[in-house]
C-alpha cells in the first residue's frame, strides 16, 4: 500500500509537482543548446535540427497539438457512430 | 525417411496441450508451468543448422531451420508463452490453455520452417487455434468478431497458398528463401498480401482490433503477440528490402495513432497501436539495411513484452471489474494502484523513454531511415513516437486509473488488485522491459547481424526526451478535447460488417423477388408442360409397357407350369446326380488319355 500513498503524496502536491516539471522541460531546451552535452554533429540529420535548439521539443508539442486535432475532425466527420452501430 | 530426431519445440506445446485435460486438477499448476518452461529452455538450447528434414511425397519438409533471424524471434515467442500462461494460470478451462499453447506451437512451427508447405501447415494452425482465444470470452459479439477473424484469415491464408503454389511451380523449389524483391512474380504478390494481411497492414488490419478488443482477459495478450510478430518474421525472410514496404510501413504506424485517438475500449487503443508499432518494423524491412533488419528484430523483442505487459495490465482492469472502456472507469489508482504502476511501464517502453525496452530498439529503425536518406520516413515515424506517448503512456493510464471517475457503484466496487499470478506475470515484464532498456547486450547479442549501435548518445537522449515531454504538455493542454467519447469508430472492417448487411438486403429484396419470378417462370413455362408429358408417358407406360409386360410374365409362369408338370422330383437332386455323371466321365476321359 505504500505506491498509493507515494500517488497520494504526489496529488496532494499537485502545484509542485506541475513546478518541477516544468523546471524539467526548460532544462530540457537549455541543455539542448550546450554543444559539451548534447554532440550535434555527426547525429543530427538536418540542418534544422543541428541549428535549432528544442527543434525536438516543438516537433513533439506541434506533432501533439496536430495529431489530436486532424484525427478528432477526422473521427467527427461521419466516421465515429453510437455504440449500437453494427447491431442493427 | 527421416534424419535423426530433432525435438522442435512446437512438439512440447502441442503434446502438452493434448495432455492437460488429462491432468488431475491438484496437478494442473506445476504442469501449466512445465510446459512452456521446458519449451523455452528447448528453445534456449537450440543450435544452428538444418534439422528435422523429412521427405513426404515428391516434397522435403523442413521443420527446423535454426539460425540468426528464426531464433531470435523463437527465444521471445517461447518466453511470451511462459508468462502468458503465468498470467492465466488461475483459469481453470483448460481448453483455454490448450488452444494458447497450440497456437504458440503454430507460431514457432512458422518461425523454424525452412520450406513453403511446413510454413503454411503452422501459419494455419495459428489462425485456427487462436480464434478460440476470441471465442472462449462467449460474448454473442466475441463469437461475430471470431466468425469474422476466421473469415479474413482463411482469405489470407487462401492468397499465401496460391502464392506458394505459383511460385514454386515456377522455380520449382520450395525453399522458403527471401524473393527476388526487384522482380516480384506473381505468386510473391500473393504471398506477399497473405504476410501483409497477417501483420495488419492497412488495408488488410481491419480484423485486429476487431478480435483483439473481443478476446478474454488472458486469450488477448497471447493473441497481441504471437501472429503479427510471425509475419515480421516472415516478411524479413521473404521481403527485406522491397521498398513498398517503407510508405506502407509509415503510413500503418499513422493510421494506429489517428484511430487510438478516437478509440474508447482501451484494448481495441492498445490494438491500434500494435499497427501502429508493426508499422516500424515493416517500414524497417522495406528499408532491408543490417540496420533496419536489426531494428526490426530489436523492436519485435521488446514489442512483444511491453505489449504484451499493457494488456495484461488493461485485461487485469477487463477480469476484475468487466469494464474496458474508458467511459465506464477512471480513478481507479485508489483501487489498482501497481497494476497502474506495470501498465505505466509498458507505456513508458512502448514511448521510448529512456531506460526502458523501446527506447533501445525504435530508435535503430528510425536511425536506418536517416541513414537511407529516407528522412521523411524518419521524421513520420518520429511522429508516430508523438502519438505512441498520447496514448499507450499518458491517456490510457489517464482515463482508467486518473480523470473523472465513471464507474458505476458495481465497477467501483469490484475493483481491485488481481490474484497473485497476474501480478507475478506483471512485474516480470516489468522487469524484463527495464532489463532490456538498461542493459543492451541481452538484446543487441540476440540480434543476426552485429552491432554496435549505441542508443545512449547525448543527442538521442535530448531528442527522445524532448519529444516526449513536450507532447505530455500538449495531452494536459488538450485534456478536454481528448475526452473519452462512448462510440465506435467505422474502419474497413465495415465493409464486411455492414456490407454484409447489405448484401444480405440485396439477397432478401430484389435477389429474392428475381428467383420467385424465375420459379414461376419455370413452373408455368417448364413444369406443368412437364407433368403433362408425363401424365402421357404414365398412360403409354400403364396401357402399353405393363400389358405387353404381364403378357410376358404370365406366358413365363404358363411355361413354368408345364415344365414343373414334366419334371419327377426335385431339381438339386437331379442337378447333383447330372454333375456327378458329369464328373465320372471327365476323370474316366482324363485317367484314359
């Protein structure tokens, strides 16, 4: 029983824990941009990527963002029906 | 006949499956364990070569084609086998674990054949076996999905022999050896679309999520692992570098992410993501490099146990509290608190984040598809990764152990930790999942061709991690739009599904009113000037034929009569003395000569 109170302890803390990590994701585009930490050359495939710092980070936010929006129009334009669809 | 015994290992499921009704019940236990553990231990023990060759009619069949790729694949069939069962162990239908365990056997039975015919004997047996797995669940709707994926697989299965036929007829070999992927024959096409059909390849995929969603609790985590990976394989084997199969490869890993969007039943969402992930490994054959073949073996390894942990940890919440979609749970963390913890690894694995088993094993894809200079292949599969963390890490665990709590009172209620062994089975693919992102020899070592790739650079894990947490910031950003919603989503299973339908409409309605028509047609037109003729025919016949008839058979009984009147006594008497006379004589002419 105590992983539910380490969740509890953690939800109890919600603020927090919503500081830390958005501490994390700025030190993740920091970080990226120290050419000792993170070697460019030689990994990077495009130019953007090796010029970019947090080129990942706003492919992953845009790619999210898109990915959530394209498929639910998709799914509201006619191809998602009640649940007895296929019982009649 | 044959060459000296070779004990495949498919031999011990299968043997074990027929005799485990036999097993007394104080016994059952131990022996559900005996025998996947002694079929993996054959399969770790196994050496490569050629064996278990027998001749049958004019054809060799190879049942035991060991080397790199086949053992590779084996290893992990076999360890899946050993905690599928683990996971099931408390169910007490012991057909169950049969039909499990022959469909594994049909599985490695695939993976070690080493000619066409011994192929297609297992890739049969899988299909037929593993629809028990849907059907055992005996649901009105499990016994539909299981018609349904019994239908499609008799097709594919109906493509891949025609296939195997035309093409060995044209070769005039059956050796199950990679085509000549510059110059595909006919019969490689239809080949080709029985693998592309069994490793869901859109628009071949529809039947996945259909049976998957439908299978029991434990019947779908067999089911997640065992044939689209088999395909892999034999797509490797067959098809490695055929470059259509990189834009089908990208476009499946897509297509799983936009359905898992709309997707309610977490198991149909974790279904889609196994298109999604097979997606990888076809784009990764299509790219054929050492790389890429790497990759696609790495991937299937650690696909099969971080899946195969997610639907344990979502057929767990389906057996305790018979609810799966997301709209009928949530908040359920107070109640299930670890089996959120073994489903949250399987998510982060299945994601890539670093130090679990996907991490080391997409990234050598997505890498052989920079390295071909595919680099929208690169970046598309990039964005899958985007989805894959969506779904599988953060809105499945989301909606079932956190958000609003849907449940009802009953579900609430019922929930709780499952029994000892589901748990056990959860936490060794915990393990093994952290085991293989940490430690990469144990993989990379099993792999056919040698590497040293190092997925632990600074970039990687920078561009891994960046991915990854900036898309967990978009979820919370659009939490309220990816709400579960209570519907289903069509995709081409619809077209047997409500085609059916529709035919079955056109068959009632304009078919049924063209054949009352015809019928009268035929009554009017051709029966009753049929019975007609044969009123007349019945009069030529009663008049005519019987008379001459009877005035044949009473002249025979008149002649009768007089010849009864001639004789004196009874005719075997006078038929034994003839042939007596008869007799005397023939000696007497024989002795005299």
């Amino acid at each position: 029983m105590k992983l539910l109170a380490f969740i509890e302890f953690l939800r109890g803390r919600l603020r927090t824990v919503i500081r830390i990590c958005l501490g994390v994701l700025a030190a993740l585009v920091v970080l990226d941009a120290i050419p000792g930490l993170v070697h460019k050359e030689g990994h990077a495939h495009t130019w953007v990527e090796a010029h970019l710092p947090g080129f990942w980070a706003a492919f992953g936010f845009v790619g999210c963002v898109v990915i959530i929006l394209a498929s639910k129009a998709y799914g509201h334009s006619g191809v998602m029906k009640r649940e007895d669809y296929y019982d009649e | 006949m044959t060459s000296e015994f070779w004990l495949h290992p498919a031999l011990i499921l299968l043997a074990g499956a027929a005799v485990l009704p036999l097993v007394p019940s104080a016994f059952r236990r131990p022996f559900l364990l005996l025998i996947p553990t002694l079929t993996f231990a054959r399969l770790w023990s196994l050496v490569p070569g050629t064996f278990g060759e027998i001749r049958f009619l004019d054809w060799t069949l190879v049942f035991g084609r060991v080397d790199a790729l086949s053992s590779v694949f084996g290893y992990i069939m076999g360890l899946m086998c050993l905690l599928g069962t683990l996971y099931g162990l408390h169910v007490k239908e012991t057909a169950q674990h049969s039909a499990a365990w022959i469909y594994v056997a049909g599985s490695l039975g695939a993976i070690f054949a080493g000619d066409f015919l011994t192929l297609f004997l297992f890739w049969e047996l899988m299909a037929f076996s593993s629809v028990f797995l849907v059907w055992f669940r005996r649901r009105p709707e499990s016994l539909a999905a299981g018609f349904r994926y019994l239908l499609v697989h008799t097709a594919g299965g109906l493509s891949l022999l025609a296939g195997l036929v035309l093409h060995s007829n044209g070769t005039g070999s059956w050796t199950f050896d990679a085509f000549d992927v510059s110059n595909l024959d006919a019969g490689a096409w239809l080949v080709l679309a029985g693998f592309l059909l069994n490793a869901a390849v859109p628009p071949l995929h529809a039947w996945l999520p259909d049976a998957y969603g439908e299978g029991t609790f434990n019947g779908s985590v067999f089911l997640c692992a065992f044939t689209t990976k088999t395909a892999v394989y034999a797509l490797c084997r067959g098809f490695p570098g055929l470059d259509l199969l990189v834009p089908l490869g990208v476009a499946m890993a897509l297509y799983g992410v936009v359905y898992a969007v709309l997707e309610n039943d977490s198991r149909r969402l974790l279904a889609y993501h196994i298109i999604s992930q097979v997606g990888y490994m076809v784009a990764g054959v299509g790219m054929g490099t050492e790389l890429a073949i790497n990759g696609v073996c790495a991937h299937a390894f650690a696909h099969i146990l971080y899946k195969g942990l997610l639907f344990m940890g979502c057929g767990a919440v389906l057996h305790m509290t018979g609810k799966s979609k997301f709209t009928d749970l949530g908040g359920l963390y107070q109640r299930m608190p670890w089996t959120f913890l073994f489903t949250l690894i399987g998510g982060l694995s299945i994601s890539a984040f670093p130090l679990f088993s996907g991490f080391v094993s997409k990234a050598m894809i997505v890498q052989a598809g920079f390295e071909s200079h595919l680099l929208w292949a690169g970046f598309l599969l990039n964005l899958a990764s985007v989805g894959t963390f969506l779904h599988t890490g953060l809105k499945v665990p989301y909606f079932i152990w956190f958000g609003r709590r849907n449940c009802s009172e009953e579900t609430w209620n019922r929930a709780s930790e499952p029994p000892g062994n589901m748990m056990a089975a959860m936490a060794a693919m915990s393990v093994l999942c952290i085991f293989v992102g940490c430690y990469t020899p144990f993989l990379y070592n099993r792999l056919p061709y040698r590497t040293e790739y190092d997925p632990y650079t600074g970039y990687h894990i920078s561009e891994t991690l960046q991915i990854l947490l900036f898309t967990a910031v978009g979820f919370f950003l659009l939490l309220k739009k990816l709400e579960p919603e209570a519907k289903v989503s069509l995709d081409l299973d619809w077209f047997y599904r409500r085609g059916a339908g529709l035919v079955m409409r056109v068959a009632r309605g304009p078919l049924q009113t063209l054949d009352t028509w015809v019928g009268e047609l035929y009554r009017r037109s051709g029966l009753e000037p049929l019975m007609r003729a044969a009123r007349g025919m019945g009069r030529f016949d009663h008049r005519i034929i019987d008379g001459a008839v009877d005035g044949l058979a009473a002249s025979v009984r008149g002649m009768g009569g007089r010849l009864r009147s001639m004789q004196r006594g009874s005719l075997q008497e006078s038929l034994t003395l003839a042939f007596l006379a008869a007799a005397v004589v023939v000696a007497v002419v024989l002795l005299t000569l």
